[in-house]
C-alpha cells in the first residue's frame, strides 16, 4: 500500500477513506504476486467474526483493473475500505455495525495467500463530552491520501477583515434634503472571514508520531466529512471535501521515553473565505 501510515489506524462510524496501490497485471504475471481480491473480516470487541467475509473482486466492475497498459488511471488504484464507504455498498457491513469493534482488511493472489500488510481499523467509540471529530486528508510522500481523524477537543476562531465607506445622512433623491436616522457614519463595504480550527489529537503511539511528520509536511490538506444521505436532487451542492491550509508550522517528535503520554496539536484554516454578502 503506498502510505506510511501504521497498519492499525482509527476512524469514526462514519469516516470516508482509502488504501491506494499500484494495479499488477492479473495476465502475463506470475500468480503470488497478483492481486486477485480483497478480504475484510468484521469482529466485536471480544474478538469474535461478525457476519461472513467481505470480499471485493479485483474486477473492472469493481473499479479494479486486470490487465496492464500505459494509462495512468489503470495503474494506481483505490480502495474505499473505511467505515463510510462499506456503508455506501456492503449490507454485511451494515448489518454488523452495533456490535462492530475492528475489522481487518488484506489483499491476496489467486492463490488465497496474502501479498499486503493487514491493516486493521478500530471503529472510535463516541465521546460523552460531546467533542466534534475533525477528519484531515492530506497528500502523503507517494502521492495518494492519509487520514486522521481527531476526536478531542477542537475550537473554531474567525477574524474578519474589510473596507468602510462613509454614507451620507439622508437622501437627495427628492424635492428636499430628507435626512434618515439610520443613515451616515461609517459603514461596512465589505467583510470577508476566515476560519481556524484548533485540533487535538488522543493519545497515539510513536509509529503516529512519525507518521504526522507527512502532515505537517503536505503541500495538500483538506477537511472531509462524514457519511451523509444525499437527496436526489441539487447533489452538486453537496459538500464532502473542504480544502485547508495547515497552519502550524513547527513539530516536535516525542516519544515514551522523552513525553510518557504523546498528545499532539494542529491548527488548520479553511482556504475559502467567507462571506455573507459581497459586493
């Protein structure tokens, strides 16, 4: 899989993410090193299998692809393994979601033997605070996408910045100077806004410590929502993906041995400016 992230990662019930790779050849290649399908496997917090397996066929149907050529799209691929895309597609999976834990996701050949790291994700347990969970996308160093979500504290700044004009104390537009209570002295022109938000990590282990260097390193970050029932109609108002702009620029690697507990905090702000009303 062309990430760094670790092979146990974490997400909300409702998380959107993906595992990308490059595409093998299922004609022409040797057989252990082809991928033929994916299987994922769904437990409860005592271990035991939910359901039967999840398998997704490395099939044009699927998004897959089977056979080589030069085309860019044919030779990286993707798979929509986190919560909110089993969701979208897998009854299995939602049949299985109350009493959910974990689950384990691999890639195998032909041969049912394994060719990938086994990845398992943890579904998060909501927090009784009441804590708004932040979920960040960022282009890692192969050119594909990591994800984290942070589920403690966060806070949301807004500083605006804008123009004034003077206006006039009344109107001419008649016969007479008619002066107007509500009229004169200096108004806003126009305002524009923009957003920051302050996020806090759980505590993580050092393999996340390394592998948020990626972030603070990536020259792509967004904020992505969760699952969502779309209506029909004016889809494209639907908004899943909100480009941001990290704004810490400094990083301390901690380990056990240096910090004990590891704990980190990033701030982003939203790349669009808000606006009420625009002239």
């Amino acid at each position: 899989m062309l990430t760094n992230a670790p092979t146990t990662q974490y997400a909300n019930i409702n998380d959107y993410g993906t595992l990308s790779f490059m595409t093998t050849p299922k004609t022409g290649d040797v057989a252990n090193t082809t991928l033929d399908y994916f299987k994922i496997k769904l437990y409860d917090d005592s271990g035991s299998q939910l359901g039967t397996d999840i398998t997704i066929d490395n099939v044009d149907a699927n998004g897959g692809n089977t056979t080589w050529d030069s085309a860019t799209k044919n030779q990286l691929l993707h798979l929509g393994c986190f919560p909110a895309n089993l969701k979208n597609w897998s009854s299995i999976f939602l049949a299985n979601t109350t009493d959910l834990s974990y689950y384990l996701v691999e890639a195998f050949n032909i041969s049912n033997a394994s060719i990938s790291d086994r990845y398992t994700i943890y579904i998060n347990c909501p927090t009784l605070k009441g804590y708004e969970p932040i979920r960040l996308t960022w282009l890692n160093q192969w050119g594909v996408w990591d994800y984290y979500t942070f589920k403690m504290k966060s806070t949301k700044s807004i500083s605006t910045k804008g123009s004034t004009y003077q206006q006039l104390a009344g109107t001419w537009n008649e016969s007479v100077y008619l002066p107007d209570g509500y009229r004169g002295g200096k108004k806003a022109f126009r305002v524009n806004a923009m957003e920051k938000i302050s996020m806090n990590t759980d505590f993580v282990n050092e393999a996340e410590s390394e592998w948020f260097e990626e972030l603070i390193n990536s020259p792509e970050v967004y904020i992505l929502e969760g699952f969502q029932q779309d209506p029909s109609v004016f889809s494209s108002l639907n908004t899943y993906v909100t480009p941001a702009r990290l704004t810490t620029s400094n990083f301390t690697r901690k380990t056990v041995a240096n910090d004990k507990l590891i704990q980190y905090t990033f701030e982003v702000e939203k790349s669009k400016t808000l606006r009420t009303q625009s002239v």
